[in-house]
C-alpha cells in the first residue's frame, strides 16, 4: 500500500532545485537517497516533511491530498518523525523537556517514554542539557524524540554525520529496527555505505531522481 505519493514537484530558489520531481514509498518500506552538495536532497526531505512548501506538484499521504494548512500541520504532527544531523535539541530544555517537545502540538498518545529511553541508552541523561551531551548522545535524544508519537514515516536527513563510527553503527541499528518494526524510512545520506542498507536506493540529480 502506498504511504508517500509526490507527483510532479517544482521547486525554486534563485534557481531551480527540483523540476517535476516524482517520489512514491509504500508502508514500510526503506528508502535511501543520495546526491552531491547541492542536489537539492535537504530541500526535498523538508518537502517530504511538510516544514516547507513546493511551488507546485501534487503531495498524497495514504491517499488523501495535502493542501491545506490543516491537513499540513496534521499528517507533520502525527504521521512523521524526523532526524537531522544538527539534532536540533533546544538548549534551553533539558534532555525530558526536548524528548516531550513534540507532545505539546500533537493529540496523539505518545508510546512509553521509558522504555524507549531505556532502549535508547538515554535514561540518566534526563536532566542535562544538550551542551552537556556528547554528540552520539545528542542524537539519541533527537531519536527518542522522533519515535516518540510512534510515526509511519521516519524522515531522517544525515542522521550520523556528525558521528564517530561508534555511534554512526549505533544508530543505524536504531533505524534499522524501527523499519523492521514496520515503519516506513527515509534516508538521506552521502555515505554509500548508509545508503546501501535501504531496500531501494535513489540518486538525485538535476532535480530527479534517476535509480
């Protein structure tokens, strides 16, 4: 069944980044995507996940099309999690506040907390900050707070590469997990090495994808 349908998605700045851009993922499924330094890869996984607008195109999550604002902030707050590379933790908060960041805009029940943070090797980092973390524990935390409200679709946009090998391998055990658990992936990376765990690997280049 298909989860993710983008057809025909344009996409400017100063310059064109995606021309007719076209992009399905069924439930469950693995997907990497690869590209160089300015393919347009980032700019797509915002697209993907609802955090910034196309110039035309159509969106579809399970069928149903994406255009109004409501459907946006629904299917972003309830159906996606995300992993970036700059974690993107507030430094204000300390590692509970961060992980519960997500409850605050979403009605969803959130899975249980502690045994995910268990899982995560997390637990007694709960009332540091994230100047006090080390950067494998840092994206730990983003993960935890990217399973949380248990999406359908985890977006991760290089989600190890600021990691030593060490943690690099640890989470991508954790994403290998969750897509083995029935969630769908999305991994942007330029390591072919990461690239080549997915089950179907995408190169972007000149604003399509070519497999």
């Amino acid at each position: 069944m298909t989860l993710l349908d983008l057809k025909g998605i344009n996409k400017s700045y100063d310059r064109s980044i995606l021309r007719g851009l076209n992009l399905t993922v069924g439930e469950g499924e693995y997907v990497s995507i690869i590209g160089t330094s300015g393919a347009g890869k980032s700019t797509l996984m915002n697209i993907i996940g609802l955090i910034e607008p196309f110039d035309n195109g159509t969106y579809r999550f399970r069928g149903q099309t994406i255009g109004t604002e409501r459907k946006r902030c629904y299917v972003r707050q309830n159906e996606i999690g995300f992993i970036f590379q700059s974690f993107h933790l507030l430094p204000t908060l300390n590692v509970r506040e961060n992980i519960y960041l997500p409850c605050q805009y979403s009605a969803k029940k959130p899975q249980s907390a502690d045994r995910l943070m268990d899982r995560l090797q997390i637990k007694h980092l709960l009332h540091q900050f994230p100047d006090q973390l080390s950067g494998g524990e840092r994206q730990r935390v983003a993960i935890c707070r990217a399973l949380l409200l248990q999406p359908s679709l985890l977006l991760a946009d290089e989600p190890t590469g600021n990691l030593d090998s060490e943690n690099r391998d640890r989470v991508l055990l954790i994403i290998d997990e969750e897509h083995q658990q029935g969630k769908a992936v999305i991994i942007i990376t330029h390591d072919p090495i990461v690239a080549q765990r997915a089950q179907r690997q995408l190169i972007l280049e000149g604003g399509q994808f070519r497999e």
